[in-house]
C-alpha cells in the first residue's frame, strides 16, 4: 500500500516571469524539394567503369603473358602426357 501524502505540484507566484519556449532549432518546410541522388548514382556508375575496365586491362595482361611464355610447367606437361578419356559407344 502506498504510504505518505501524495505529491502535489505547486503553482509559482502571479508575479513571476516564465519563459517561452523558442520552438525547434531547426524548422523542416513541409514542402521543400526532394535533394537528387543524381550524384550518387552517377559515382556509382564511374566506379563500376572503372573497375570494369583495370579487370579487363589485368585479364589482358594475364592472358598475353600466359599465351607468350610457351613453355609449360611440369605439372602442365603431366597433364598434357596423359592419355584422354576414350569416347563412350553409343
């Protein structure tokens, strides 16, 4: 059970001042316009191209150096030694 007196709240003074709230700091118009997500997706876009093409430029590069080295590993030339499957009968 509750004990005690209940609080009251108490009322200031007919003479003293109070202030006013200002309002928010910040006011947000109801209407504004919309900000554009042009740049962003025009930033996604640049990055896109450019990863497109350093991964085309490295495969390039890969490949021109895989195809002028001529000369296989042994393990290539393991591979290459052993004899092929033979073809199922129908």
């Amino acid at each position: 059970m509750a004990q005690g007196k209940l609080k009251v709240k108490s009322k200031l003074p007919a003479g003293a001042k109070v202030k006013k709230n200002k309002g928010k700091a910040v006011t947000k118009r109801s209407n504004a316009p919309v900000p554009s997500k042009s740049t962003a997706v025009e930033r996604n876009k640049m990055k896109a191209k450019v990863t497109k093409m350093v991964n085309a430029q490295a495969e390039q590069q890969l490949r021109a150096l895989a195809t002028s080295s001529g000369e296989l590993s042994a393990a290539q030339q393991h591979v290459a030694k052993a004899p092929t499957a033979p073809a199922p009968a129908k």
